[in-house]
C-alpha cells in the first residue's frame, strides 16, 4: 500500500482536485472527477502513505495527447466514498507535494449565490468566506509543538489566476457553446452535508458571497501551508431554488465536455510555463512565504513532530537528528 520510492519521481509541475460527482474506472473522458498533476513518467498508480494517512484514493499517471504526464486523484475516493467533512485533505495535498507538485487547479461543483452568475458558467473565485464548522483539520501542524501562521490574505494564487483568466476566456470561445467565465469573485465554503437553508443564502449574499460550496477548505489553506499553488475552477449548479443531487449532477453532466475541453486546453501551456525561465513570477506568491510563519526552532518542539513536518515542508525541517 505504501508508494514507490519517491526517488523514482520527477517533479511534479499541477494538480487538480476532482469535481464532485460519481465515479468509474479510470478513463480520459472522465477526467474532471479526479486531482490532476503533472510529471515525466509512464501510466502508474501510487498510494503514498503520508505522516497524515493515505490520500482519499491512488494517484493515477497517464499522459496527454502531447505527451506531457498528469495524474489524478479522486478528491472524495472511488466510488465517492467521502463525507466532505472526512475528506483526507491533509494527506492529498501531502502526497502531491512529496511527489513534487508546485501548482494546484481544482475542479469543484457550486451553488450560485448571485442571479447573474447562470448555470454552466466558469468561476475563477479569488477570495474565501470559511462557514465550515471545525471538525475538519485545516493544518499539518495541528496537534503538534510547533506553530506556524500562514498568510491567507489572498486564499489563491493570484499571478496564476490572472494567467489562466485569457486562456481560460479562449478556450472557452472555442466551444462555441457561450459560456461566461466570472472572476474576482467569494466562494463561500459550507460544512455540508445537507444544503443551506434559505435565509442562509440570504445571510451569506449579505456577506458578500458569490458562490458556496463544501470543498475549497481546507483544501486552499493547506496547499499555502505547503507552498503550493492553489487556483479554483468553479462550474455553477443552481442554487436560488431547493437544490436536490439529482440537480447537481445533472448540471455536471451537461458542463463536462466543456470542463474537459479547458482542461485540455491550459494544462500544457501551464506545464511550459511552471517550467520555463519565467516560472519563478508565477511561483513568487508562495515560495518561501511560509520561511516566517513558523516559529522559531525551541527545545520544547518535539524532534517527533519537526519530522513529520519535513515530510510536507523539507525546506525547512529537513536534517533532522535521528
């Protein structure tokens, strides 16, 4: 059950956490059920075990039509098997960092909390309302001796967004099937299960949301914990009325080929750009911007602990004393 040895991986340059919805075996059509990274290698299946667990299913390897490698991993696991509550978000986002992912796209299913913001439009959101309900672990260095505070003023990366923004408008002018790309816009993340309650809505659109959903965190804030890149695409589902998920999934159904057709459309651009001279100004927001959130190294800090975080963070705790 454990990985490969990681010495057998090359960086990593995306990830993408799947879309909710149903799941089956592993097919390219199916793409935007499943967290996307980018490698060098030929089609394979890894399970890596993490200081936090095994991710929510094995990471799957196989390339694009160009050539370029991507992998995928089921956000709520084959068969969608779970509550997004009980989503290892930790271990996702461990594994795809010790694999050597820089960068994260997720594909999410959302609600529209605005009459302008209509079914099949794509979201590109850039700030975050937390209504989940602290039953989710939302850091690696929860329930250890060593704190760390984390900049989340601005939840997503935005040198990467304001990228993706043309080349995701463009793609979307090639389907030809209309559909609107919002940007700058509040995701507002749900504790779920069940939906939220009219006058809910009504408090959040007051709040100044946008959109809702039940899975943008902790997924956001443990990819800044990592140094990683996280962007959210967004495909609206209806909202203003009772939702039900036969609703939900309808509405996916209907916007899958344009979610692949956009997926196919960045994730080699990106690919060259995360590795070209010029990554480093896409790369700027996050790298080293967790160097001063940790505090200071101090006798009280368990070695235990320091190395459970170098699994994450070795640019900071590697070396340790055995």
């Amino acid at each position: 059950m454990s990985s490969t040895d990681k010495g057998e991986w090359r960086p990593f340059d995306l990830g993408n956490m799947h879309l909710t919805g149903n799941h089956h075996s592993f097919n390219w059509s199916h793409w935007w059920k499943w967290l996307i990274v980018i490698t060098s290698i030929s089609r394979k299946h890894v399970n890596p075990e993490t200081p936090w667990g095994f991710p929510s299913s094995p990471i799957v390897v196989c390339a694009l039509p160009s050539g370029t490698q991507v992998a995928f991993l089921a956000r709520h696991g084959i068969g969608h098997i779970f509550h997004p509550s009980n989503i290892p978000a930790r271990a996702n986002i461990a594994a795809l960092k010790s694999l050597g992912v820089r960068a994260i796209i997720a594909f999410s299913a959302v609600g529209s909390l605005r009459e302008e913001i209509a079914p099949g439009s794509f979201i590109l959101p850039n700030q975050i309302i937390d209504r989940t309900k602290g039953v989710r672990p939302v850091s690696f260095f929860e329930e250890t001796t060593i704190v760390a505070h984390a900049s989340f003023g601005d939840p997503f990366s935005n040198k990467l967004v304001k990228w993706l923004e043309g080349k995701v408008q463009k793609a979307l002018d090639e389907e030809g099937r209309d559909v609107k790309l919002f940007t700058d816009k509040c995701i507002v993340c749900m504790e779920g299960p069940q939906f939220s309650t009219r006058a809910e809505s009504l408090m959040y659109r007051q709040w100044g949301g946008d959109l809702i959903n039940m899975s943008v965190l902790p997924e956001a804030k443990l990819a800044r914990e990592a140094e990683l890149r996280p962007t959210d695409y967004d495909a609206w589902r209806p909202h203003s009325e009772t939702v039900t998920a036969a609703e939900i999934f309808k509405t996916l159904k209907a916007n899958a080929d344009t979610s692949r057709h956009v997926a196919a459309s960045i994730l080699d651009d990106l690919h060259q750009a995360l590795s070209a001279d010029g990554a480093v100004e896409l790369l700027l927001e996050e790298v080293g911007s967790m160097e001063f959130s940790i505090m200071p190294r101090a006798a009280q800090q368990k070695l235990e602990d320091r190395k459970k975080l170098a699994y994450v963070l070795p640019e900071y705790f590697s070396g340790e004393e055995q």
